[in-house]
C-alpha cells in the first residue's frame, strides 16, 4: 500500500498555487461536518500509511509526554531528511516497523499520546497553511477540509467552524507556535549557509535551538551565551523551567544567529 503524504501542519504558500490544492477550502462562517470515534469502521486508519511531518512545538510535547529528553526523542522516534535543494532538514516521525507503517503510539484503543498528538493529527482532516502576499510580506491563514477517501468521520453530522475545531482540539497553542516556525523557516528559502553548506557547524546549531531543546539550555546556561548576550533575568529564570519559553527564545536566538536581526529579548553585551 503507498504510503500517504500528510502536509505539514502550517506551510506559506503562493496564490497562484492555490488551485493545485485538492480539497475544499473553508471560508470564515463556514462550517464542515465530521467527528471521529471507535464505532467507525475507519478508526485508526488515518495513523497508518503515512509521512508525518514534526515541528519543534510538536516535539516539545511528545518528548515531555514521554518522559524523555529531547536526545532521546530524536534517537527512538526521528527521521531527519534533507532533500536536495534545500537548506534546512525536514523532520518525520519515525514510523513503525510493520506493513501498514503505523504510528509508533498507536494502541488499540487509539493514540497513546492524545493529549499531546501533532498539530496535523490534532486538526485532521483539516489542513491549515497560510497565503503569502510578497508584496505586503504579510500571511493571511487558510484552511482545507481534506479528509482522505476512505474516512467515515466526514458523514457525521456534528459539524464546526474553523474556531470551534480549533477549540476543541486545544490546537490553538500548537497553531501560535507553528505559525512562528513558518515565518522562521520561509527565511531558509534562500540559502543562508555559503561554503559551509547544510551539514555544517551553523546548521547543527539551529537546528539544536529549534529541535533538540535540553542541549540548547545546556549551551544557554554551561557556556558563555550569557556572558556574551544580555537576557533580562526574569526571563533567564522562565529558560530554566519552561520549555516553551525556550523554544520561542530558541526561534530568536535562530534569527540573530544567521541573519543577525535585531532582538529586544537577546542583545550583544
């Protein structure tokens, strides 16, 4: 069986793409119908056959849910790719060893780490990306309602607006973060990396902010990061204790480093 390709949970695309998109694109006011329980002969299906794109928020949470450091997460559950042509990798979760390439976190009973799931298991079968005017610069959010053929979900008659989903998810704090990552990550677009290339020493440090969290507080707080950088101590206090004060820290520190933005949370000494 091939396997199905789930878009990232957050991309900026080009309007003259748009009508490449299949699905239908929900509009604000506009509801769909769908639900999702084990009484559907589809149950679970969805978690089989799949590429399952990670952002760092979603990782954030699925290593804490699992109790594991970051190291740990990318060792056991990680594929890193880069494809050629481009400059940064793409991160997938490690799927399992059988026929039907199953989520690793796939029980009977369904997914064994709900409460955390990936943004593009938290909106399914909705997909959200953002259009992207270059000449204003600016993103405006869209939303596909794409649930794959075989999906019984889709002829429930619960139905929601694009909000509704979103709070009943609880997605809207995977979508605030993704949506950073995005604006981040459109910057990659054009290669930043000269001579070095993607493999480098650079690279491996960007990649360490925004992926591997526990050694990017190491490197925050065991080396002369903080020497050489003033952080306001209040927030020096939040980097030690949350991990998403750090990641968002980590998306700054990535714009200085590379492109040297001007920061009002990170400034030179």
């Amino acid at each position: 069986m091939p396997r199905r390709l789930q878009e990232k949970p957050m991309k900026f695309l080009d309007p003259l793409k748009l009508a490449q998109i299949t699905g239908r694109p929900i509009q604000a006011g506009e509801t769909f119908g769908f639900a999702c329980h084990s009484d559907l002969g589809c149950f679970t299906r969805c978690c089989r056959n799949l590429n399952l794109f990670l952002y760092p928020y979603d990782m954030l949470r699925l290593k804490t849910n699992l109790n594991l450091t970051s190291d740990q997460f990318i060792d056991r559950h990680v594929d890193i790719v880069l494809r050629d042509g481009h400059h940064f990798p793409e991160v997938l979760l490690r799927m399992a060893d059988d026929e039907q390439h199953s989520c690793p976190f796939l029980a009977p009973s369904g997914c064994r780490v709900y409460a955390d799931r990936p943004h593009t298991c938290r909106t399914f079968p909705v997909e959200q990306g953002v259009l992207y005017d270059a000449a204003t610069r600016r993103g405006t959010p869209i939303s596909f309602f794409r649930p794959p053929d075989f999906c019984l979900g889709r002829y429930e008659v619960r139905t929601w607006s694009i909000e509704t989903w979103n709070q009943d998810q609880e997605s809207n704090r995977h979508h605030d973060f993704n949506l950073s990552w995005a604006e981040l990550r459109r910057l990659f677009e054009n290669d930043p990396w000269g001579a070095e290339g993607p493999r480098g020493a650079r690279a491996k440090m960007v990649f360490m902010a925004a992926y591997n969290l526990d050694p990017f507080r190491d490197f925050v707080f065991s080396s002369t990061f903080l020497n050489r950088f003033h952080v306001k101590a209040e927030l020096v206090k939040k980097l030690r204790r949350s991990d998403e004060a750090l990641l968002t820290f980590g998306f700054e520190w990535i714009r200085i480093f590379v492109w040297g933005q001007p920061s009002k949370m990170i400034r030179m000494r």
